[in-house]
C-alpha cells in the first residue's frame, strides 16, 4: 500500500526544487499534476508543471463528484484557482507518491484518501532568503507580478501561522538552507 507525501511550506521556500530532486533521485515515485485557472508563467509545461483549465471544468469536476479540493485566491490580477482533481493519476494501492500542496491540500487529502495514506514534509527557510528568491524568480518573468508576490509573502505569515501548523499535526521541519542536505533529510526520515 502506497502513501502520498506532500511538499508543504511557504512561497519560495523551495518546494519545486525539492520536488524535482527527489523525483530524479527515485524516479519510482508516483506523481500529481494539479490544476490550475492561473496563466502559465515562462519555462512552466502543460500537464508537467499544471493541468491549466479554466473554472467550468472545475465545476465540472465539482458536479461529477471528484474535485477533493479547491481553493481561490484573489489576487491582484484577478482570481485564480487552483484544485485537485480525483482523475485517476493516484493510485495509492500501486505506489508512494509526491507533491507540492498548500497547508489546505494536504488537509483535504488526508481527509479523502486517510490519514494513514497521506504525510506532510514541511519545508522551512528563512524569510528574507524566501524573499529574496521569489524576487529573483518573479524579476525573470516577461511581465513580473511584483504585487502578486508581495501578497502571496504577506499571505503565508498567515496561511503559515504555529497555530495552524500545530492544528494540522505538523511538528517535523525540513530546512531548505542546503539543497542537497534537505533532499537527503526527506529521504531518509520518510523512507522513500
């Protein structure tokens, strides 16, 4: 029986990097493309980076009876949603699985496939790291969203909080100051 371990932590805190060094060190690992109404953002790859849709397939998949989660975010461009989806790319009973998820999604999850099936790996990093990557990342883009970014920074002091962490059973922390390090941490703390 397989398990379904999320990437959890603040914006920039290094989820993606994480998620992509233990998907190359144990290709074997099962993963989710979650979906999303947010444009695609340069280097990002359809159904790889997200399932890009728009809010009446999410609907869709409301009224079907397989959306586990959503949640929309309103940003200063606009809303955005992003959602998982029960569309048959995990199947605990054949492997483990990894993903990024929001605090929100891992407890969704955990509440539709068990509490026994699905894990939490929090990543932590140091604030004004956090905010210097996401600056550096953000001034990349063709068109930066400097106020999306602020709002998302400001956002997960709250969606973040001890109080939160505490009440979603979240006491380990993996800290992303070394890569390597903390992808080894993960590994070996979860098995995998």
């Amino acid at each position: 029986m397989g398990k379904l371990y999320c990437l959890i932590g603040k914006s920039a805190s290094g989820k993606d990097s994480i998620y992509k060094r233990i998907i190359e060190l144990r290709p074997q690992l099962g993963r989710y493309v979650m979906y999303t109404t947010r444009p695609i953002r340069e280097g990002e790859i359809p159904g790889v980076s997200y399932n890009y849709t728009d809010e009446a397939k999410i609907a869709d998949y409301k009224a079907a009876g397989r959306l586990i989660e959503s949640r929309t975010y309103d940003t200063v461009y606009g809303p955005w949603t992003y959602a998982t989806i029960d569309d048959g790319q995990i199947e605990l009973d054949k492997r483990n699985y990894l993903m990024p998820a929001t605090l929100e999604s891992y407890l969704s999850l955990r509440n539709y496939f068990g509490t026994d099936k699905v894990a939490a790996i929090y990543i932590e990093l140091d604030d004004g790291v956090r905010l210097m990557r996401a600056l550096t990342r953000e001034m990349r883009e063709e068109n930066p969203k400097y106020k999306e970014l602020c709002r998302r920074f400001i956002a997960d002091s709250e969606d973040f909080s001890e109080e939160k962490l505490l009440e979603a059973g979240i006491g380990k922390r993996f800290v992303n100051d070394d890569l390597e390090a903390c992808v080894d941490e993960i590994i070996d703390y979860c098995g995998l």
